[in-house]
C-alpha cells in the first residue's frame, strides 16, 4: 500500500493552473496529486470579449487542464464534484466514483446568479464558459441565416459590458439589437465616473441600448418582464453578480451569506485545517474581496506554499496580503480598452494593446509547454 498523501484540486480555475506549474517547478515528494473538473479545458476570462469579438481563438483563450495534468505527471478526472463530506475527508462525482483525500484545495469559480424566475429555463448564462461558448456558436449560425434579432445581457457590471461589446462586434454584419439590462442606477457603479462615461460612449458607438433601474422580474421563451411590461427578445444572456455553487452549503462548508466557502489569511477553510479554497468560490473572511480573475491568480503562490506546508508539516503557513486595488482593464470592442487603477481612467487603442500584451504573457506560461 502507499504512504503517498492524496492532494485533491477539485476546479481547474486561474488559481490551481497556477500551483500546477509550480508543482511542476518543486514537485513535493510523496504527495499524489489529482485535479477533477468537468472541463478539460479552462478558459482565462480576461481574454473572453477577445474569443467572442474573434480576435483570438479558443486555444489562445483556454488552459489546456488535460495537458497540463499529463505534464506535471498528475491523474486527471473530468467529472464535476457534487459534495465533499470534509469528516470522512471524501469528495463526491456526479458519476458515483468517491475519492478519499488528505488534503484539497477548491477553485471551481463562481456562475452567475440565476435568481430571476424562468432564467433557467429561457437564459443563457455566460458561465460555465464551455457551455456559453457552445451557445455562442449556435447562436451566431442562426443568425446569419436569420438576421436582425434582438438579444438582451441582464447586468450591469464589467463582464456584461465587455460581452455586450464583443457581439456587437462579431454580430455587426447581421443587424443585431442588443440591450444592456440593469436595475441599478447606472452600468460599471464600482468604476470611476471617467470610466462609466467612456464605456457609455463606446456602447451607443456600437448601438447598444442601456436600460438602467430595470428589475427584471421574470424571464419567458419570447423575452422578459419588468414591473408589468414585457420586452420581446429572441435571446436573453445572464451577466449578473456571481453566485455560489449549492453543494458548498449542502456540504456543511461554513459560508458567507452568499453560499462562498469562508477561508481564514491562509486560504484555509474556517470548516477544517486541510482543506483550502481560492478564486471566487472563496469567501475571504478577514477582507471580503472582489470577484475578480486577478485575485484567483495572486493567491496561487500562497495557495501552493500553504499547501505544500501542509503537506510536509515542516514550515509555517503564510498569509495571503491581497492587494489594495487592482488594474482594471475592459475590452470595449474595435482593439480599443479602458484601464483604471486607483481612480485614474484612461482609454484608447494603446490601452487594448497593452491589455492584449498582458494577457498574451499570462497564456504563455501554459501554451508554450
Ligand atoms: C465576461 C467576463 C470577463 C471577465 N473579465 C475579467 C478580467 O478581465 N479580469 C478579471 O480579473 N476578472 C474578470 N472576470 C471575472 C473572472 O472570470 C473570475 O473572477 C475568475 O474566472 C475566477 O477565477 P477562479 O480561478 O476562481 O475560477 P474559474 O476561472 O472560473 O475556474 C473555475 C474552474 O472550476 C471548474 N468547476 C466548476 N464547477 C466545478 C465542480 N463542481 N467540480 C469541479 N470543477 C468545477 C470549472 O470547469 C473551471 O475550470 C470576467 C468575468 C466575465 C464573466
């Protein structure tokens, strides 16, 4: 029998990409590594309005999970996990299979939320990445054979401005109507008031129609409706705020308001000491913080020190510092961007270049082998 230790990643998100590499740079002995997710491959969000716009290709856009488990010399398991029962230190499948840990680590993101009555049923949301894509693609044959349709993003955040923005583009030969939807007073409420205007300007540029104060109440097959007035659209996409996963709770994880699994400084569950979370599952007790890729990447090399501490039992944990602000940077469709850091906005082709200059580095650490 072996005295290995059973490391499980359970989600190929932005941060368990990130302590695959480092495994593979000081892989730590005795400790078998398994990652599990439905996915094989995991897309790198920053670059998602690039992939619909058709500036990049789903390969320059996606982590190749299965590639990457095979280089770090790792056992792959593409299933979605349905629980973890953290007394018995068992993770769940949807397939049945059962896998005993030591120690694991959750990054399975966030989707968003998906609240508003007959959304399920009449709504695409944009995450699971994969499974929006595949509706992307639907979509964009159809309406080449039928055009001039109407779409609708409920949201009113960076994601639902950025993808607004990129089908308009990829869609402008087919006289598409798209519709921005939010019950908030404005788009982009957390960004500078430079950066709200500038994404206003670029959105009636495209003609996109900016609906603000709308709550939608329901969603039906030919629309939505909102305070007793229906709107006809022939698609409807979801961009709301990020919701958690339900088996968090079901699985007797301590969790914030919000259903996000509640970590301590070292990005250790408050429900046990051997298991981690990161990225936006992760509600981080000390300093609740953004849903933001740029987060799920700075947390993976404290992920992988606490996790290797762990695994070791030789050296202290660290705390994770999260940083003050962060470098926002919104892809608004034509090579052009808005970028803001501490209140300061600025915009323009050069700003998408250098967006598209810092994301082309960020994928080559998993392209180039
Ligand atoms: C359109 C859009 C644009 C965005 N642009 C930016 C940006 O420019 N900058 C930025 O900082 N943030 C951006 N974001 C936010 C960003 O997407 C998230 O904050 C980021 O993806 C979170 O990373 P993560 O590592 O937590 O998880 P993710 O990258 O979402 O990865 C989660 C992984 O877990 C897997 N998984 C899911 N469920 C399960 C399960 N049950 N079992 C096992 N595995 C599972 C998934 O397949 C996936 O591989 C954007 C979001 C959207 C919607």
């Amino acid at each position: 029998m072996s005295n290995n230790l059973n490391l499980i990643l359970v989600g190929g998100g932005h941060t368990h990409a990130l302590v695959l590499k480092h495994w593979m740079a000081h892989p730590i002995d005795n400790v078998q590594i398994t990652l599990i997710s439905p996915h094989s491959h995991s897309p790198y969000s920053g670059m998602l309005p690039g992939l619909l716009a058709g500036y990049y290709t789903f390969s320059q856009t996606h982590i190749d999970l299965q590639q990457l488990a095979h280089e770090a010399n790792i056992e792959f398991i593409q299933q979605p996990v349905t629980a973890i029962d953290h007394l018995r230190q068992c993770i769940y499948l949807a397939d049945g299979q059962q896998h005993q840990y030591d120690i694991a680590s959750i990054n399975v993101g966030s989707t968003p939320n998906p609240e508003i009555p007959g959304s399920q049923q009449h709504a695409t949301p944009v995450k699971p990445i994969a499974e929006f894509l595949q509706h992307w693609q639907r979509l964009q044959t159809e309406i080449r054979q039928q055009p001039n349709q109407r779409i609708a993003i409920i949201g009113g955040g960076a994601g639902s401005v950025e993808v607004a923005l990129a089908m308009a583009h990829a869609l402008k030969p087919w006289g598409t109507q798209l519709s921005l939807i939010t019950r908030a007073g404005d788009i982009l409420s957390e960004y500078p008031r430079k950066a709200r205007r500038l994404s206003k300007e670029r959105l009636a540029l495209h003609g996109i129609e900016v609906l603000t104060n709308m709550n939608v109440d329901e969603i039906h097959a030919d629309g939505l409706s909102c305070s007793g007035q229906k709107y006809s659209y022939e698609h409807i996409f979801l961009c709301t705020q990020a919701a958690a996963a339900n088996w968090f709770r079901q699985s007797g994880l301590a969790t914030d308001q919000r259903g996000f699994i509640t970590v301590n400084n070292y990005l250790q569950t408050t429900t046990a000491g051997n298991l981690f979370a990161a990225g936006d599952c992760a509600h981080f007790q000390s300093e609740p913080l953004p849903k933001a890729g740029v987060y799920a990447v700075r947390e993976a090399d404290i992920l992988f020190h606490n996790l290797q501490a762990a695994c070791q039992g030789t050296h202290a944990l660290k705390p994770y510092q999260p940083q003050r602000d962060f470098l926002s940077l919104l892809a608004m469709g034509d090579h052009y961007a808005i970028g803001c850091k501490f209140g300061l906005t600025v915009s323009g082709h050069w700003v998408w270049r250098w967006k598209d200059q810092i994301d082309r580095h960020f994928m080559a650490r998993f392209n180039a082998g």
